[in-house]
C-alpha cells in the first residue's frame, strides 16, 4: 500500500511542530510496511520539482512561492497557488506513481484542488488533518471581518479543503462539536488528537544552553513555537514581568511570528529583565532545550470560539516538563491535563491564576511530581502509532 501525505512544511528544512509530525508519521507507515510519499512545497527550487529521501521516506518537493516568515499579503498569494503549483509541476510523478491514500494536513487550507485532481486521478481516498480552522480563529481575534470579501475568499478555499476530505479528523472533542455545530457537513468526523514518537526523546539532559545564556542557577519557564495573534504572546510577557520578584525564574522564548516585534517593545518600555527571547532552531537544538529547561509555556488567544491543541506541548510531554498553559474558555486541553495532572492551566484573562500556578511550578518536588505524569499522558494519548492505526482503518 502506498501512502501519499500532502503538507505546506516539512523536515528537514521546517522547524514547525506540523512538519516534525508528518515526518513521524511517514516514518511510523514505513515501519508498518507502507511505502509513503510526501509532496510538500520548495521555494528555493529551481527545477519543476525534485525528489529525495530522508529516513526512507520520498519526498516531492515541488516549486513555490515563499509561504513561511512573509508578509500576510504575499502568503495568501503564495499559498492560494499551492495546489496549481503541485499539480502544474508534479503531474508527471503524479500520472507515474498512483497511490492508495492521501493524507493532507491543514493549515494549509488551499490543497483542496490538488487532493480532488489526485483522488479523480487514482480514484482512491482521502484523509483530512485539520489542525487549524481559519479564517475562525482570525476572525474570532478581530484580524478579518466575518463579511468582508477576504474572508469570503478565505471561506471558500476552506470548504473546497473540507469537501475533498472523505474523513476528517479534528484535534479534540470541542474542536469535534464545534465543527459539526458550525459547518453541518456530513463528512466523517472524529477526535485525531495530536502525536508524537515517544521514543524521540533525548537520553541525556545538556547544559549548553543554560550555560550560553548564563541560567545554570536559574528555574527557566520556556516557550519555543510561533509567536504570533493566535497565541498572545503579551499573555507571557506579563507573567514574567509579575514574576521579576523571583530572582531564580527566567523566561526563554523561542521561535518567530507577528507578535516578536511587539514582544520586544514591551519588554523595553517595562524595563523587563528576566526573558531571553531567541529565534527559531531546528529540531535538534530545540530536543535539547527541552532537556535543560524546567516548565514548558503555552498560551493560547481568549478570543479563539474552537479550541487548539498546541502541538509544542508533545515535546514538553516527550522530555516530561511539567505545563504552565493558558487557554480559551471552554477549550478542553485543561479536562484532558487536569486529569493526568500533568500540569497546571488556567483561561486567558485570568493573570492572577496564571501567576499562582507558577509559583506553584517553583517548587521542585511539585515539578517531579508532574514529570512522570506527563509521560503518562503522552503515551495514554498522543503516540503516532496510534494515529497511523486510526487513519489507516478509516
């Protein structure tokens, strides 16, 4: 059985939580016994399209515009050509090499095109992994208008994306309900949630980068992912500027995004000390981190109406650090780590929460407490075997 995964972002050139997964993915179908393509996009390409391996997996890279770290403007352009692209530069390996599956990651939402040609072409299945429901989450945060022509676009290369799926699978119960509330399809749906391989982790716990950064003495609370208007990034900022009063705590963020300007310029004007902000590395440097550091962050916006799985939590859970998250209301991330006890989240908005559950985190017995904890929740839930079981037997 041979098994094509479609995705905007993939190792070894991606430092993206969405690329890590479909590589894992990929690697757990081959070790199963599949053969598995993965087409995804190459800018810097300078022939139609190229192919190569990497742990025994093919990959078509095929020629596109730069989707990643631009302006919002030329990313739209960019991605609303992502299936004419793949399709005008592939199609020789696309009539040459039919498939018995496809498996397409979202975001992007602008693939729909490319998996109806591929479906018609192999007259096969297809298997969505919808990680993200814009233009929703940009309009629940006020970046577009609900009626606006460019939401109206938007809309309607996600429905084309929704209705080349003959199942899709959604990152969470909540997600689940919102889904079939808000867009009443009769597709398939079910909970996917997020994997991981568990055996990925690093052995051994480093000291570069608290020595780099002259933290060896220090409780660092670290967040490494995007750094953008989903997450609200000021949410962080202000604990660690509440939190200066403890002379052992640091904050590192690491990664890129929308808001890395704005962070800077807050911490400036408030004179904030104890934050080191960093840009992106790659997989391997960022395994590293999460081996010296102590407390894995995430934030997620107040305003979002679905609720996210941030998929940097899997490497907090893979490593075994303790969680200090903040979430939408009514998102039931914190139901599912609540029970593992695997960390401590609150609801965005709610500072002084967010503020005690830190300090709590201070405490090293209580950390160690969530360490095995948070192993456990990794393998109950979030393991890639367990993925490629489920979307294998739709």
């Amino acid at each position: 059985m041979k098994i094509c995964l479609i995705v905007d972002d993939y190792m070894p050139y991606s430092i993206k939580v969405a690329a890590k997964m479909m590589h894992e993915l990929a690697c757990e179908y081959i070790n199963q016994g599949y053969e598995v393509t993965v087409v995804t996009p190459d800018p810097k390409l300078k022939t139609k399209y190229e192919i190569k391996y990497l742990d025994d997996v093919q990959i078509v890279y095929f020629k596109s515009g730069e989707i990643k770290n631009v302006n919002k403007i030329k990313r739209a352009i960019n991605e609303t050509m992502l299936s004419y692209n793949a399709w005008n530069n592939s199609n020789e390996f696309f009539r040459n090499n039919p498939h018995d599956l496809i498996v397409y990651y979202s975001p992007s939402i602008f693939f729909g095109s490319l998996v109806n040609k591929l479906k018609k072409l192999w007259n096969i299945k297809s298997y969505l992994i919808l990680r993200d429901l814009f233009p929703q989450w940009a309009i629940d945060n006020g970046m577009l208008k609900e009626t606006s022509i460019i939401t109206k676009y938007f809309k309607y290369f996600e429905k084309v994306n929704y209705k080349a799926a003959d199942t899709i699978g959604l990152m969470s119960n909540k997600n689940l309900e919102w889904f079939q509330d808000y867009y009443k399809t009769d597709k398939k749906c079910e909970v996917l949630y997020n994997w991981t391989n568990t055996n990925d982790n690093v052995s051994a716990a480093s000291n570069k980068y608290k020595k780099q950064l002259d933290l060896e003495d220090k409780i660092v609370f670290f967040y490494g992912g995007n750094m953008g208007h989903a997450q609200d990034m000021l949410n962080l900022v202000r604990l660690a500027k509440r939190m200066q009063k403890y002379d052992e705590v640091h904050f590192v963020f690491v990664g890129a995004g929308d808001e890395v300007e704005l962070i800077k310029e807050t911490i400036k004007k408030d004179n904030i000390l104890n934050i080191t902000l960093l840009p992106s590395v790659n997989q391997e440097e960022f395994k590293i981190m999460l081996t010296e550091f102590d407390v894995g962050l995430f934030t997620l916006n107040k305003y979002h109406k679905t609720h996210n799985f941030p998929g940097k939590l899997l490497g907090y859970l893979t490593e075994g650090l303790p969680i200090l998250g903040s979430i939408n209301l009514g998102n039931d991330l914190k139901d599912i780590v609540d029970e593992y006890q695997a960390g401590l989240i609150s609801v965005n908005g709610e500072d002084d929460a967010l503020y005690d559950n830190a300090v709590k985190l201070l405490d090293s017995v209580y950390r160690d407490k969530m360490i095995s904890n948070a192993k456990c929740l990794l393998n109950d839930k979030f393991t890639v075997e367990s993925a490629v079981k489920q979307i294998k037997d739709n």
